[in-house]
C-alpha cells in the first residue's frame, strides 16, 4: 500500500492515502502528532483533527459533518467505519483531582480503539478509555464508554418527561 506522507516542521506527520475525498478539514497537529489515513478515506464539512497523539483511520472509513477528533495519546478507527453527524471523540480528559486545572495540564488519558464496520450515530460522545468491537451500532447522542462487545447495539434510552406549564405557579 503506497502512501503519501507529509512531514511537517516540529516532526509533524500526515499519511494520506492516494484516494482521499475531504470537505473542509482542519487540521491541528502539535509537536509529536501523527495521523495516518487509510484508503478511500472521506469526510464531510467543518471536521476538526485535534492531534498531539496518535490519530490511525481505516480503509474506507467515513466522517459526516462537524465532527471533532481529540487525541493525546492514541484513537484508532477501523476499517469501514461510518461516523454521523456532531460526533465527539476524546481519549482523555481533565484531571480536577490535582486542584487547580491549568488548561494544558493534569489530563488523564487512555486510548480509544474503534473496530471495523462500526456505525457511529450522530450526536455521540465517545470518551477515554473507549473500546467498541467490530460491527457495532452506537445510537445517536449516546455517551460511550468502556468495553463495547463485538455485534453490539448501544444507545441511550431516554424517557421524556412531558408537563403542562398552564396552570403551574411561577418559581
């Protein structure tokens, strides 16, 4: 498989594959920050790569609009992965636990490994520490952590709580 890759000034890395589609992306790659584009990769609109890490997406992998990737340490995406709308993906987070939280410190981080053939619907937040087996569903707005086995479906059940406001005292 022959690759193009760019090294960029600070040891900065993008590996693009010879197929590529790409609405408007941005790219934000700090000092040791490396992604790596399979095959036939595409994404839509206003997709955001924040990446200090280690950013690996599969062969014919999709990304649907206003998606953010967060990566500090490492985030994997299968092959033939289908990512909806306003997804949030992070492998870590603050560590509040240390007081005082400077912007740029006390993270805690963890990988995220997505398998292949994996739906992705829109609106979820997927976290540290994430890992969703190979061929799952993951419902729209559900908030993803830990192990995710293989043939599974995930989401959020949420009941809504319907009252009249006519009638009711003001608060």
């Amino acid at each position: 498989m022959r690759r193009l890759i760019l090294v960029m000034r600070h040891r900065k890395k993008v590996v693009l594959p010879k197929k590529l589609i790409l609405g408007r992306v941005k790219f934000r790659i700090a000092s040791t920050g490396e992604i790596v584009l399979g095959e036939n990769f595409s994404c839509r609109e206003n997709v955001i790569f924040n990446v200090s890490g280690q950013l690996v997406i599969g062969n014919n992998a999709f990304i649907s609009d206003d998606t953010k990737i967060n990566v500090r340490k490492k985030v994997s995406i299968g092959n033939g992965v289908m990512i909806g709308q306003g997804v949030l993906i992070y492998d870590h987070d603050h560590d509040y636990r240390k007081g005082h939280i400077a912007m740029h410190d006390n993270f805690l981080e963890r990988e995220v490994q997505i398998g292949n053939d994996v739906w992705i619907g829109s609106g979820t937040i997927i976290l540290k520490g994430a890992n969703i087996g190979d061929r799952c569903v993951i419902g729209a707005g559900t908030i993803v952590k830990g192990i995710i086995p293989e043939d599974s479906i995930v989401y959020d059940k949420r009941d809504n709580q319907i009252q009249s406001i006519i009638g009711k005292e003001k608060f």
